[in-house]
C-alpha cells in the first residue's frame, strides 16, 4: 500500500469515528500517543470562540496541528482554498471571515470526510463554501482563481510535494497568499530516529527541513518566503509512543529536542510585472 492509500484509509477512518461519535484526540499514529492527557500536536489549536460557532464534529475531526485561518489574515470578499479539508474545520471558519462576498473551497480526497464535512455545512448553515474531491497534487480549480491558500498539515503526507506547490501557484491568482501550516524538521536528524519521530508528531508524516521547503517554494514561484515556528516539540511530548516503540527516550533527547515543529509557512504568487 503506498503513502497516499495509508493516507486515505486512516483519514477515511477518522472520519467514521467522528461520525459514529468518537474521538480524534490524537494525530499520531499509534494509540500509544494518545495515552497521554493532552496530546501536544493538535491540542488548544482553536479558541472557544472558534469552537463554539461551529458542529462539535467539526471540530473533532480537526487533525491539524496549527490554526491557519487564525494567521492568514483573511479579508471580506476574497476565495481562500483549504488544501486536505478534512471535516471542514478551517473552511468553515474561512467562510465566515471572507463573509458573504467571498468563498471557501475545501479539497479532500477521502469521501469520508467529505461526507462529514458537506454535513458540517449543512448543520453550520453557511452557504459560502463548496468541498470538492481531488487530490493536492492535482487541484481541480482553473489557473488564477483564487487569493489566499491555507493548509492544516497536510502538504507533509504528500508524497510529491514539488507537484503540490506547483499547483498552489498556479491556482493563485498574481499577489496571491500561501499560508499554510505544516511539520517542518530543523538540521540533521538520523534517518531511523526521524522516521519513529514523524510517524508520532505528524500522521504518517514526510515533514521537511525548513530550508528544503523555502527552496521548493521558490522553485514554485513563490516570494517573500517566511518560516515561523508555532510549536517547536520536544522529547517528552513524545516520550509515552517512542518508548512503546521500543527506544531509549533519554539517549533519543540530544537528536530529537527542538529538531521537530509546527510551523506556520508563507509566500506570495509575485504580480507578473514584479
């Protein structure tokens, strides 16, 4: 099974568990992460203000670890793009932002989820958006449609980032915004102990170094890059599935402690004429 069927199939479960009344407290993947209280990748993400305009559903099939809608500065007016929507979360909360004049799409591959978010929709009562089906890597949307793209780390379970990015920049239209959050890795980090890390901080995560992610998004197109840390994690956060997964926890802490982050990503789509 390759990445994108993993993908499909865990997510496609989330949303059942959701959907029959469940919990997705955890975004790791192994329950062995979720044996803690409070999980720190997707916990405290939303503000109750957030929570409370919207179906409890939504927000318990967030499986995210940052709020970009909370950082994209979204205007009045303007159509916003969440690639991987999930249960609708983020579009929702666009939606409202961009207010009546303006649009949310959500892309999603996993018809379950896309089941449970158009029913988030329907039961949020916002009129605004519409969820399509597609794959990031292939956006189903014309060149130069839309004005912010947002994200809630999902790029990282991409299996051909490059092609992800190329098609943000041509759905954006000139001066457009990407504003994403994702799993980023900061310096070297042994391949095996990286691969353990990322399989707990990021759902079967491909995360990469930050300055391998400036470096695509310029090949893309992009300018005015930023890179800003939201949630730098350490070896504790971890400590409960690492050690299930047989490793020595205080041995693993020089190569893993401030090396694995939440970050919140931007660039620009340059006017032509820049």
């Amino acid at each position: 099974m390759n990445v994108k069927e993993v993908v499909k199939e865990k997510y496609g479960q989330a949303a059942l568990r959701v959907t029959s009344g469940g919990t997705n407290s955890c975004c790791g993947a192994g329950a062995a992460c979720c044996d803690t209280d409070v999980d720190p990748i997707t916990s405290n993400l939303y503000d109750e203000l957030q929570k409370d305009e919207l179906p409890q559903e939504a927000v318990l099939a967030s499986l995210g670890c940052g709020n970009p809608t909370a950082l994209a500065k979204l205007n009045p007016g303007e159509t916003v793009l969440d690639l991987g929507s999930g249960g609708g979360i983020d579009v929702l909360l666009s939606a409202k932002r961009v207010g009546p004049t303006g649009k949310a799409y959500g892309l999603d591959m996993t018809d379950e989820m896309l089941a449970l978010a158009r029913t988030n929709q329907q039961k949020a009562g916002i009129t605004n958006v519409e969820f399509l089906k597609g794959e990031i890597e292939h956006i189903p949307l014309p060149d130069n449609t839309v004005d912010v793209i947002i994200s809630n780390c999902v790029i990282n379970l991409s299996a051909d980032k490059d092609a992800v990015l190329r098609e943000a920049f041509r759905v954006l239209k000139p001066g457009g915004r990407f504003a994403v959050s994702d799993v980023v890795t900061r310096g070297e980090v042994p391949a095996e102990i990286r691969q353990t890390v990322l399989l707990w901080v990021g759902c079967i995560a491909g995360a990469l170094e930050e300055n391998d992610y400036r470096a695509k998004l310029a090949a893309a197109g992009f300018t005015d890059i930023d890179v800003e840390p939201t949630r730098i994690y350490q070896v504790e956060d971890a400590r409960a599935f690492l050690s299930g997964q047989g490793l020595d926890v205080d041995a693993l802490a020089p190569q893993v402690d401030g090396k694995f982050l939440s970050a919140f990503i931007r660039a620009v789509k340059p006017h032509a004429n820049a």
